[in-house]
C-alpha cells in the first residue's frame, strides 16, 4: 500500500518550545519537513532552536548525520512570532501545557487560521483526545499523535483517534510518523492511552510489594532487573520519572476508570509527594541521591552451600534451564519425573515456581510443608539472580537448601518474604491482563500493545507476547489465585486472556 505520509515539502508548525515540542520539531526537521516553532513564552522557540542545532551538531559529531543533513535540518527550523504566522502549515503538532481548556482554546485559534487540510495533531500524554476536538468546528480533522521522551531517541509515536477524528487524517498521521523514522502505534482515546495505561501496574505492584513488606526497594529493584530483564526496577524508575508526575498519571487513569481498583494508587507514593521527595530531580526519593548518600544493596543470600540430594523434576522451561546450568557448572545432580509440577529438591526443600499463591498458602493445601517457591525471570538461562519465598511452615533448613540449590546453579538469590506471586511473575501478569483489557476493550490491536511496551517504555519483551510465552493458562491461573488470595477485584483476569483459554490458544494467535 502506497504510503499516505504528507510530503516533505509540507511545513510543519510545533506549538509549544518545551522538552516535547523541540524534540518533536528536531524528529520533523531531521525528516525534511520545514518547521516553524512557536511558543508564547517570549524568546522561548528561539532558544529552542539553538538548543536543537546544538543537538544536530552532536549528532553529527557522533556521525550519526551527516555535518550537511544536520546542518540542513538546522535551516529548516524557524521560529513563529505568533500564531497568524502558521498559516500555510499542513500540520501543527501541539506540546503546550496539560491543560484541556488551553488546548482547546488554542486549537480553535489554530482552526481559524490554518487552511482546512491542515492536520491539527495534540502531543497530550493524559487528556482525552475526544475532549480537546470537542467544541471544533470540524473536531474530526484533531488526532494524538503521542511521542515519548526525548522524542528524537524514542521511536514510539502513538496515533491516538478520538470520537470524531477521521480515520483517513489518522493514517496519515500514522504514515508520517513511520516516515520520520518512528514506529506507530494506533490506539483509541482511552485514559492512559496504550503505554500509561499498561504500564501503571509496573508501579503498581512494585509499591504493594513493598507495602507488604515483601522486601526492600534495592531488592525488589534488583529482581526486576537482573531476573525479568526490565532496565530499571520500579522504583528507580519512578524516582528518576517524578513522583509528582508519577502519581499524577496514576490518579488520573484511577480517576478516568471512576476509581477501578485496577489503578489504585499508593499511600507509600501519596507520602513521598506530601514530603516532597519527589525523586531524583528533588535529591530524595525512595533512594537518597544526596552528596555521600550511599546506594542501599540488595538483599542478597549469603552462601549456603551445596545441599545433599538435588534432583531436578520434570521438563518445564525453568526445570530445564535448571539443569543446563547445574550441568555447567559441573554439580551432580538426578533428574526425575514431575507429577505434581515440582521442578526441584534438595535436601528438604521442594521448589516449584509461583502460581499466584503464597507459598505458605500451597504447602497448607498440597500438603508439602517443606515448599519454597521461585519467581519468574524474562530468562532463566540467563537471569543472573532470582527471587525466593519459603512456606511458613518450612524450617531455616529448607530455606539453606533452596538457595545453596540456586546458587549452585549461579543465582544470586533474594530470600523474599512470603507473599503471593513473586515480583516478576506478578508484574508481568498484571501487565499481561493490563494489555489484554485494552485489547479486549478496542484501544489497540496485541501487536500495538507489544510494540508501544517495548519501544515506549523498553521493556524486553511485549506483556502478551511474554504471557504467550508463560503459556496463558499458566497466567490466568497466577491472576485468579491472586484474586482469590487477596479477594480483590483488582486482579479479576481479562475476559481476552479467559476467552483465549478455553479457545486453547495464545493470544498472539
Ligand atoms: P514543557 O513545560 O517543557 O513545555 C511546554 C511549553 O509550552 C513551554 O515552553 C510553554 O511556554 C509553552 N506554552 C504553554 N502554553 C502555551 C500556549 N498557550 N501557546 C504556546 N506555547 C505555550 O512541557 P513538555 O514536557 O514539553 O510537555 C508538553 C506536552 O507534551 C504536554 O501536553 C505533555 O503532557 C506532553 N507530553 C510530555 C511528555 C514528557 O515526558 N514531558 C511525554 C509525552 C507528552
């Protein structure tokens, strides 16, 4: 198909010089477009565009443009000293404030002067598309298009329609954005959109793992990173986000769904607002990133020993990589059949990986007092710790055999207090079931959801296709088990992942 993107003879107006709109019109200029910049804050586009030819210039230095192609880009960009001035642009692209009256006042401006085939694009990140257009009087010719920041480094771009947008504008939003090197995304205007929508459980379970005492900040991080892949741990992350703007994002989507347990926010996170450790940019967050503040470890096992007995049981991707890695490092160990879905022994213990309930939970109803149960990594072959929780009713002699197991097997093992579904899988569960409500519900399609996860927030794999991978029974099961565990609505599974059940398929299928 013949791509619909608009020429690069077009000019392209960027209303609003911030963070977003400079990196938004350096992505159009870098393209080929003519660019004209205006913000109302006077001398504020001409700033910006010293910033962005500064920008250019590194990255021709870095050779990632050539010194002509940046230099070129540079000339392209001017600045607007009003809004008379966008007048034969095919295209606005607004990043002004957050602010659905100033928005809408400044696109009723904007439809006045701009020529009727002009694109009217909002660069919101939390106001519903659908409102800004209202009050339009052509509302259908007003589209999201959605970057991240920074904008020339993130490739996502969501094309977001509301109610009355036109579907013919949308493609060729989406078309233009592919054509200036990103990739788009569709997704109907819905709170949160698709990325901070998906993403809110990340938070989430992060901050109710920690209120329940599961473990600390620097552990938790730490198993998010080194065993389910994620760049940083959730609490990092939102330490260099913004706490601000953080639980800003979480308590609108909570306030959009009318106050969906889904999205309910955090009394820790309620608290580190009040106080104004807002993160990394106020010096305090969860961590202190003051002068001579030390950085917390994480709580990591010390060595226990080899166990005497290890078997590994039955062929699950985890018993496997198990194996593979006790066989090389040289540990001798026995292999056996699994009829109750143990993946190993040793000693006393008995391992299983997570299925939503606590351990102490499975050993009452399974019998098995001497339970421990592991968490899920992106990789077990690769995962360099993981992390482990134990069954009440198990003694400190099954705890040292389990993590003398694992660390035979070269994991750093976090010892974890009991709670159900470990911090990976129940993330990655959650995020799952976040991503298949928007799909069930219209706002994308599974391979958006995926892509906008992976290209807008780097997480390594896309949630539908990891509970693909997980096998979607195996997550329906953690969430159903968690519902029940907690006897909360929050984790009710999606009715996409119940129906791919039953139908025996994945969900990518
Ligand atoms: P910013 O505060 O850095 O920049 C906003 C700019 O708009 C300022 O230079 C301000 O002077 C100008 N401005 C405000 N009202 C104006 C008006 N009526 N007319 C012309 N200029 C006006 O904000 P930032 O971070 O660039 O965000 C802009 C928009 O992009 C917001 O809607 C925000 O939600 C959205 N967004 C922000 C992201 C981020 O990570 N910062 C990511 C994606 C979207």
């Amino acid at each position: 198909m013949s791509s619909k993107a608009l020429s690069l003879s077009t000019p392209v107006a960027v209303v609003g010089a911030g963070a977003m709109g400079a990196g938004i019109a350096q992505v159009a200029a870098v393209a080929g477009h003519p660019v004209r910049l205006l913000d109302n804050r006077p001398g504020a586009a001409e700033q910006a565009i010293v910033g962005i030819r500064a920008q250019l210039a590194k990255l021709a230095d870095k050779g990632k443009l050539t010194a002509e192609a940046a230099q070129a880009a540079g000339e392209r960009l001017s600045a607007a000293a009003s809004s008379a001035e966008l007048a034969g642009c095919g295209l606005v692209v607004e990043a002004i404030v957050e602010h659905l009256e100033v928005k809408r006042s400044l696109f009723r401006e904007l439809e006045a002067i701009c020529g009727a085939d002009c694109i009217l694009a909002t660069n919101t990140s939390s106001i519903s598309v659908t409102s800004i257009a209202a009050g339009l009087q052509a509302p259908g010719r007003l589209v999201g298009m959605h970057f991240f920041n920074p904008a020339p480094l993130m490739a996502l771009v969501e094309i977001v329609s509301g109610l009355a947008t036109d579907r013919d504008l949308a493609a060729v939003l989406f078309d233009t954005a592919a054509a200036w090197g990103k990739t788009p995304v569709r997704a109907k205007s819905t709170p949160g959109f698709i990325v901070n929508r998906v993403a809110r459980p990340y938070y989430a379970e992060g901050l109710r793992l920690l209120h329940e005492g599961a473990a600390d900040c620097a552990t938790i991080d730490a198993v998010m990173r080194e065993a389910g892949g994620f760049r940083m741990g959730p609490f990092e992350l939102m330490d260099m986000i913004g706490h601000d703007v953080n639980f800003a994002v979480t308590k609108s989507v909570w306030n959009a769904f009318y106050n969906d347990p889904r999205f309910l926010p955090s009394l820790i996170q309620q608290e580190l607002v009040d106080a104004g450790f807002i993160g990394r940019k106020s010096g305090r967050g969860f961590y202190d990133y003051r002068e001579g503040a030390e950085r917390p470890q994480p709580q990591t096992a010390a060595a226990a020993g080899l166990p005497a007995g290890i078997a590994v049981c039955g062929d699950s991707p985890l018993a496997q990589a198990l194996a593979a890695r006790l066989q090389a490092a040289g540990v001798a160990f026995a292999r056996r059949d699994s009829a109750d879905g143990r993946i190993a022994e040793a000693g006393a213990a008995v391992l299983f990986q997570t299925d939503g309930r606590s351990a102490t939970q499975r050993a009452s109803e399974s019998g098995i007092a001497n339970l421990v149960l592991v968490d899920l990594a992106l990789d077990h072959v690769k995962a360099t710790r993981l992390a482990l929780a134990c069954a009440r009713q198990s003694g400190t002699e099954v705890q040292a055999a389990a993590v003398g197991l694992l660390q035979a097997a070269g994991f750093a093992v976090s010892l974890l207090r009991d709670v159900p579904g470990l911090p990976v899988m129940r993330t990655v569960a959650m995020l799952a079931n976040e991503a298949a409500d928007a799909v069930n519900q219209g706002v994308c399609d599974a391979a958006a959801a995926d892509a906008a996860m992976r290209l807008g927030v780097n997480y390594p794999r896309g949630p539908l296709a990891w509970a693909d991978a997980v096998g979607v029974g195996q997550i329906r099961i953690v969430l159903a088990n968690l519902a029940a565990f907690y006897g909360e609505d929050r984790y009710r599974v999606s009715p996409l992942i119940q129906q791919a059940v039953y139908a025996g398929r994945r969900i990518h299928d």
